[in-house]
C-alpha cells in the first residue's frame, strides 16, 4: 500500500458573509486531514470530478441539509492507492464512486433516507478533493472504454437518467421518446441511453445549438420551447417524419410547470407516460380530467438504487456510449470558474476537472 498523504486539497462550501440577494454561499480551496483507513475503507487519488446542477443550488441556498465546512461534488473517479487491506484486490483499480446512499435495491423507491455525496452530512464526504476516503462496497470498477474524464461525467447524471428512462419511462425500441432541456448533464445522457435502445428520440430546447448538438448524437430532430407554438411544431415534426407514428410513448421531463401536461398532450399517445425528474421551470405539474381519459400516467421519478448504477454501467459499457462533455477544467482551482459555465447555462453536457496527471485517454 502506498503511504497515504496526511492532507489533501478541496474545495470546501462556506456560508456567505454578503447581505445580498439571492444568496450565494462562498467556496475555497482548503487543506483537510486524510481520515486514516478502517476496517472496509479504501483511499482513491481522484483524477475526475464533475459538476451537477445540485451544487449550483446548494450555493445558492437552495438545496435542503446543506453543510457548511463541507466538500463539494457527488461525481468523481480516481485510483485506488490505499486498502485497510493490504491484499485487497481493488488496488490499483480505476473506479467511480457510488454517488449517494440509503437506496441499495428496492425498485420503487429508497429504502432509507437518501443521501447525496457532497455538501451534506450524510453521507459526510464530496468529490472534489485530492483524496477520498470511501467505503470499498461503494465504488464501481471504471468501464474500459472510456477516460477519467468523461467517465467523471456518468454517476449521478447516468443512474438519474437511466432510472427516468428505463425504470420509469419504459422505454424500449422503436418508441417515440421526447426529452426535454436538451443540453442539460441529464437530459443529454437520457438522449443517448434512449438512442442506444433504439428508440426514435426528439427533443426540445431554449437553443437552436443544442438541439443541433442533439441531433448530431443522433437525435431526429427538435423544437424550441421558447416558441409559444413549440407543441404543434412538435406534432407537425412527428407527422412528417416517415418513420414515425406522429405520437409520442414517453416524455423525459426536468422542466415540470404547471402546463406541462397540456403541452405534451398535443402528441402524447393515449397511454403515454410523462417521467419528471426536475422542476426548474415550475414547481408543480397539473394533472386533469383529460389525462385521466388519456390514461395518461405522470411518474415521478428520482436517482436511483445502487443496483440500478450497475445496470445503467453495465448497458452503459455494452454499448459504448461516451457521456457528453461540454468543459473540461484543469485543477480543483477552476472550481469557481466551472461554477460560473453552470450559471451561464450554455453547456451542452458535463463541465468537469481533471485532477493530476491520471488522465490517459481509452476512448
């Protein structure tokens, strides 16, 4: 094993001294003591980290059970350079860590209180530094296809995803499937997992690049939400594509608001399912009488089970796919700069850092 390091650098949350609004709590990189390893307990070097829009919120104040003092960012790969056990076979290893706790297998919904890496205190550890020590049940061993880099971009993004679209959503070949918010880390991973399983995927976004973008993965088109027409635009692209049935199966929502189901209904099948897992463009969605005729079903749906990370991993890997990567940042010191990329809003896919010199490309 080798000799761990006494500290390490991260980036820490710290509560705002400003009186202005809307709060913005501060960050700074700061030096904290490597926990010695007990008993189940590994220590990773971490050469990726990645960016959610959790934490944007969690600085503005906006995200529930926030720790101030604490380390920031959920997503991170690394290697592992130290074992309680010295024979452990995950020595060596390059792994991504298991992005939250309390939801081991149960389908439906977790089976504890659901914990988030990063900025909390359960569980007590972030991302974003040198160093991490994790519980050795709570990482997975990296798909070889792909570097640090993009691979930082798939745990939290990848198994929301994947959950809102396989679990929730359903979806299966030659469906129809409208993901909402293309550009988003989510959106963006929902759109090539949908692909991947052959389902005919269209899009919306506030801008015509990322629906350019959109399509390049391999999307069949999309339209503009900020079109007051954007539904009819929708149906008319459903009605003229020639492998199409002019209805949509399944929407992949992260925008909720209270006319989602009226908008939608303009080309969701009798059947269809609506999964959000957000509300950032309203925090309420109605459901009506004409939905209920519809047998439309609206599911919500959020993460997912440790069991479902390795499902989404394994299909990840079987098919190849390659997270989207908007920004890639050198250093734990261009957090603040990632940060402002996020508000900014004009990523199509992760923002992420690259820590030290593991980065050797795969791809």
């Amino acid at each position: 094993m080798i000799s761990p390091p006494k500290f390490a650098n991260a980036i820490v949350l710290r509560q705002t001294t400003s009186q202005s609004k809307p709060v913005y709590h501060d960050i700074v990189m700061a030096s904290r003591p490597v926990p010695s390893l007990k008993q189940g307990e590994i220590l990773v070097k971490m050469t990726a980290v990645a960016f959610n829009r959790r934490d944007l919120w969690i600085r503005l104040g906006q995200y529930p059970g926030i720790t101030f003092d604490s380390v920031l960012g959920a997503d991170g790969v690394g290697k592992v350079i130290g074992s309680y056990d010295l024979h452990d076979l995950l020595l060596g290893k390059r792994v991504f860590l298991v992005p939250m706790r309390g939801w081991k297998s149960a389908p439906d919904a977790p089976e504890s209180d659901l914990g988030i890496l990063g900025g909390g205190k359960r569980p007590p550890l972030g991302t974003f530094s040198e160093y991490v020590v994790v519980e050795r049940d709570q990482i997975i061993i990296a798909p070889d296809h792909l570097d640090d880099v993009h691979l930082a971009a798939w745990p939290l993004g990848g198994l929301t995803a994947w959950r809102a679209t396989i679990i929730n959503g359903l979806v299966s070949s030659g469906q129809n499937v409208l993901v909402t918010g293309a550009g988003g880390g989510v959106a963006v991973i929902a759109i090539q997992i949908c692909i991947a399983k052959g389902a005919n995927v269209y899009v919306t976004s506030g801008s015509d690049e990322k629906i350019k973008k959109a399509v390049e993965l391999g999307a069949r088109g999309g339209v503009n939400y900020k079109s007051n027409k954007w539904p009819t635009e929708l149906a008319n692209l459903l009605l003229q594509d020639i492998n199409g049935t002019g209805k949509i199966d399944v929407v992949i929502d992260s925008g909720g608001g209270d006319q989602l189901m009226a908008q939608v209904g303009k080309v969701l099948k009798t059947g269809g399912r609506v999964v959000c897992y957000g509300m950032t463009a309203g925090r309420q969605i109605s459901m009506t009488m004409r939905e209920v005729m519809k047998n439309q079903q609206l599911i919500g749906s959020t993460m997912g089970s440790h069991a479902d990370l390795i499902a989404a991993t394994d299909f990840l890997s079987e098919h190849r796919i390659v997270p989207a990567v908007s920004h890639v940042l050198e250093g734990l010191e261009s957090a603040e700069e990632g940060f402002e990329i996020m508000k900014k809003g004009d990523a199509f896919g992760k923002i992420v850092i690259k820590i030290g010199d593991e980065n050797k490309a795969k791809l």
